[in-house]
C-alpha cells in the first residue's frame, strides 16, 4: 500500500477510512478522555524497570530532555532557508532527512524516512496518523493532544476540508485536499506557501512566521502570528 494516500472532496483511496462511519453529529477533536491502558502500561513497565534497576530514572530523564529540545523552531528554521533558498528547497523535497541532517545537523531516532510536501496554489497537504500518533518529532518535537485523538486521525482522512474548516481554514474548491497518512517509517513534514508580502522579510523573520500547526497543514502560514498554535 502506498505510503501517501490522497483524498478529495468526494473521495479518496485510504483504505482505513472505509472504517470509520460518516454521521452528522462530529466528534469534537479535543482532550477529554482519563488516561487509556497504554498509558497506564507505560507507567508501570517503567517503574518496574526503575525498581529492577534496569534503567535509571536520571536516562529517562536524560532522554525527555533531548526530546524536550526538539520544538516547532526546528521545523520553522527548515521551512524558512526553503523559502529564501531554491537550491536548499530542491534537495529538501528530494530527501527531507538528509537535508535536515546535513543543512541543520538534526540527528534522526532510527531508519525513518521524512517527507515533505509542498503546498501549492493548486494543492494543499494535510498529514494525519489514522493508527497511532507517529509523527515528525525530530523537527517538530512532541504532537499536539488534538493529533493523537481518534476524532482528529479519522475525520482527517473522511472529511478533511471540515476539519481544516474547524481550525479557521477554508481551502477553495478548485484546491485539491490531500490527505498524508504517516507511518512507523515515513513521516511527513508540510512546506507551507510563503505568505504574499514577505519578499524583504529576512530568514530568521520568516521562520517566525512559521508555526507547528502550518508544518502539520492545519493552517497556512500567514504574516498573523497568532494564528494556529493551539
């Protein structure tokens, strides 16, 4: 199955929607539940771990430090030298990793792949995880809670233009919606379009326009700032 998995207005062809019903009342995409069993699991695997002294509490910090580091900066920072720099833009939507490995020196966990997706006036992406919750952390840093709900993985995939309508954007009919599944090997990371009047915008300026929310295709990057960090 194709890693990349397009859906239109009126369709798509994401196995995992055929799923989920489509009803009228939506489920709202929000944090409401207690803590699920795997949560709980986590927990108590971790502290048996600690207690056994298999693992120190200080590696776990260690750990939730260097994840800590990684924030929606880094991402901004990508997205904007792709702005100003062709060249750098060229090599990052052949190879997202190896250029964010080589340009910015950002270290990747393990094998996965990560792909990125330009938007265009022609199209816009949306990535969404519709099993779990995978996600681009090395250059994005921990998901947001609404990106791990189950309101949020299947309604991205059913019905995504309602649910870009739900965080402020409206994308014209004649804009194709599609619609990136994310995987334990490929992740996904959006190339916004640049807003209209930035040409004399310098790169740091521009990456502050830049937003985790702009980088996951919730919402398009505007000079407005204080849109889309939920």
């Amino acid at each position: 199955m194709a890693n990349k998995r397009k859906s239109r207005e009126h369709g798509h062809d994401n196995d995992h929607a055929h799923d989920h019903a489509h009803g009228d009342q939506h489920a709202e995409i929000a944090q409401s539940s207690k803590p699920g069993y795997y949560d709980m699991l986590e927990t108590a695997v971790r502290e048996l771990l600690i207690e056994k002294k298999l693992i120190g509490a200080d590696e776990i910090r260690r750990q939730l430090e260097v994840l800590d580091s990684r924030t929606p900066a880094l991402g901004a920072k990508v997205v904007a030298r792709a702005w100003v720099d062709p060249e750098f833009k060229a090599r990052l939507l052949a190879n997202g990793r190896t250029a964010c490995e080589k340009e910015f020196d950002i270290s990747f966990y393990d094998d996965t792949q990560l792909i990125v997706l330009e938007n265009t006036d022609k199209v816009h992406n949306l990535i969404v995880c519709t099993l779990c919750s995978c996600y681009p952390r090395p250059v994005l840093g921990l998901p947001p809670d609404w990106y791990k709900l189950k309101p949020y993985r299947s309604r991205a995939v059913i019905e995504p233009r309602a649910v870009l309508a739900e965080f402020g954007t409206i994308i014209p009919d004649d804009v194709e919606v599609r619609v990136h599944d994310s995987t334990a090997m490929v992740r996904y990371l959006v190339l916004p379009r640049r807003p209209d009047g930035t040409e004399s915008y310098s790169e740091e300026r521009l990456a502050s326009l830049v937003t985790r929310d702009t980088m996951i295709g919730v919402v398009p990057a505007t000079i407005d700032t204080d849109r889309g960090q939920q």
